[in-house]
C-alpha cells in the first residue's frame, strides 16, 4: 500500500494505492479537476484510474469535485449518515462556481455504505483498516484507520489542540482513534 499526499489549494488529498485499487480520499474545492489531475501526474495515475472516492465531510473543500469525477467514472462511496447532508454543500457549491459551471451531486449512482460495513469495503480494495464516525468538526465527519496505524482524519483538531482546549468532543474522537491503534495522523490542512 502507497500514500500519497495529491492535494492542491491548501487541502491535503490522500490517494491510497493498494496493489489493485486507487482510493482517494476527499476530492478538493469545486472547479479545481486540473489542479488533482497535476498533483496526480507525480504519482503516475489519471483521474479516470481512481476507483473509489471517498469524503471526510461535506465541505465544499472536501466534497466540491465529487460530481467532477464522478463524471471521469469514479465511484462515490458515501456512507448513510452522510446524506443528509448533500443538500447544504451543494448550496455552497453553487455560491462558490458561477452557476453555468454548477454541476448538481447526483444521488442515484452513488454507493451507499453504513460503518459496519467498512471494513468488507476496504478488504475489496485490498486495505485492511475500516472506516469511524467522528463528529467533533462536523456530524458527517469520518475518519479511516488502516490496520497498520495510519489514520486520515478530515478536518479534527490535532491531538496536542484537543487535549490543550480540553474540548470534549473532539478527545472523544481521538478515544476512538487511538482505540484503533491509530499512530500516524494524516490530516485535512497541514503537513
Ligand atoms: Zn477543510
């Protein structure tokens, strides 16, 4: 398994390359598919050899190219207590792109998991690691933890902030990392 940090605009964008797979985890801002396709040369992969995509949050940093790529026939895989909250991304998106350029997130042809089922998803994939709700930045936020203790984990403040500002959601999230044995933190908006 590779990673490899394809982010642009000031939000780091994982790709996860097992031996069969390319998982990208988050997308970037709306209108920013040239920007990917130039972070993604240096690891010899194109847009359309992205299999699966998968986002940490619906902010439009994280979830504003969902639809782009799903246009270069990447599978979303959203997970079921993300819905809900589509609707007020896309509001965003809009305000962000002049409207000839808003593309609506289409919600027919994505692929829909719930959490327990993570773990078999990823398997497919050839990762071993699985897929947890954190809710201290956003309440459909979620973090993924391999097995060998990487862990992406979206927009959350850092462990040293959390324990510093004594916020409890967010420690609570990190009792959840840390239970999984993440070790190396791979975050949204730093290096
Ligand atoms: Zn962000």
């Amino acid at each position: 398994m590779e990673i490899f940090n394809v982010g642009n605009n000031g939000v780091n964008l994982y790709l996860l390359k097992s031996a069969t797979h390319n998982l990208l985890l988050d997308s970037g801002f709306p209108g920013t598919l040239h920007d990917l396709g130039r972070a993604l040369r240096k690891t010899n992969t194109k847009i359309s050899e992205i299999d699966f995509l998968v986002v940490t949050h619906f902010h439009p940093d994280h979830a504003g190219l969902v639809q782009e790529l799903k246009n270069k026939s990447v599978t979303f895989v959203i997970l079921d207590f993300q819905v809900p909250f589509i609707a007020k991304m896309e509001h965003q998106k809009k305000r962000l792109l002049e409207s000839r350029n808003y593309k609506p997130l289409i919600q027919t042809d994505n692929r829909c998991i719930t959490l327990p089922q993570s773990r078999r998803f990823l398997e497919e994939l050839g990762i071993h690691g699985e897929i947890i709700s954190t809710k201290s930045h956003s309440e459909d936020g979620l973090a993924l933890v391999l097995d060998s203790g990487e862990a992406f984990i979206g927009d959350l403040l850092l462990e040293n902030m959390a324990l510093e500002l004594k916020d409890p959601k967010s420690l609570q999230d990190w009792e959840k990392l840390k239970s999984l044995g993440a070790k190396s933190i791979f975050p949204s908006h730093s290096n």
